[in-house]
C-alpha cells in the first residue's frame, strides 16, 4: 500500500485513498485470537472489493484497518458515495467456539483522503495512522 500510495502521489495522480477500519476488532481479537481476527480482516477485504470499482486493490494497512485506491472520476462525489456504500454493509462472521457458534457483526468507519495535491507520502502515512490511533486506541508506528 505504502508503494502504491508514493507512486501515486509522486505522479500528482488525482486518487483518493479510502480508509476503512473495522470497529471492535480488538474486542475480537482478546475473546476469539488474532486467526478470526485475520479471517475477519481477509472476510472485510473481499466485501469491500464487491462493492469497489473493478481492479481496485484492497491492501491491509494495521491491524485493523484497510485500504483502497481509487481513481477520481470527473465527480469526487460519485466517489464518497462509493466509499460510503461500501462502508454501511451489513457484515457478520460466523465464529465457532469450543461450545458453540457465535454470530459476530463487523461495522465498518471510514475516511477518504485525496492524495492529489498531498505534500509528501510520509505526511499522508501519518494522517491515515492518525485516524486508526484516534479511532482505536492503536499505537502505530508513526514515521517521522
């Protein structure tokens, strides 16, 4: 993602890069372990990518977070509200225990961060960190 971020940028293609973060999946992580945990992530990235343009990339960017680049069409618009669409999918994963199944619903938060115009990769890479931080408790590795 950080590869195709910078070319992006470096080339002041008009890209948006959308951000979307599974709520909860820590709580996920502490009661079921970091293999649902994946399952889940792998599960969120297959959904989004039904609901992305074709050919559109998913990457993992943290632990809780993925990441989508997409081409600005004419209408920026039309864009968010792909983005937003994709984001409010009804989601669930079924999880067995050692007891029985248990039903787990994936909600989704998201931003959208136009890379045209970005001063620089690593301030980009800061800001989308910033988001999952704030909006997990996630430390990240923050560049400097």
């Amino acid at each position: 993602a950080e590869q195709e971020i910078t070319a992006k940028i470096a080339s002041n293609h008009d890209c948006v890069c959308g951000l979307f973060l599974v709520n909860r999946l820590a709580s996920i992580l502490a009661r079921f372990g970091r293999v649902v945990g994946d399952e889940v992530m792998l599960l969120t990235a297959e959904r989004l990518a039904q609901h992305l343009p074709a050919g559109v990339a998913v990457f993992r960017w943290s632990e809780s977070a993925l990441i989508a680049l997409v081409d600005v069409d004419p209408n920026i618009a039309e864009v968010t509200r792909r983005f937003a669409r994709a984001a409010s999918m009804n989601l669930e994963k079924n999880i067995e225990t050692q007891h029985r199944f248990v039903l787990v619903p994936i909600t989704l938060s998201f931003t959208l961060k136009r890379l045209s115009g970005s001063s620089s990769a690593t301030d980009t890479f800061q800001e989308l960190d910033r988001f999952v931080s704030v909006n997990t408790g996630e430390m990240m590795n923050m560049l400097q």
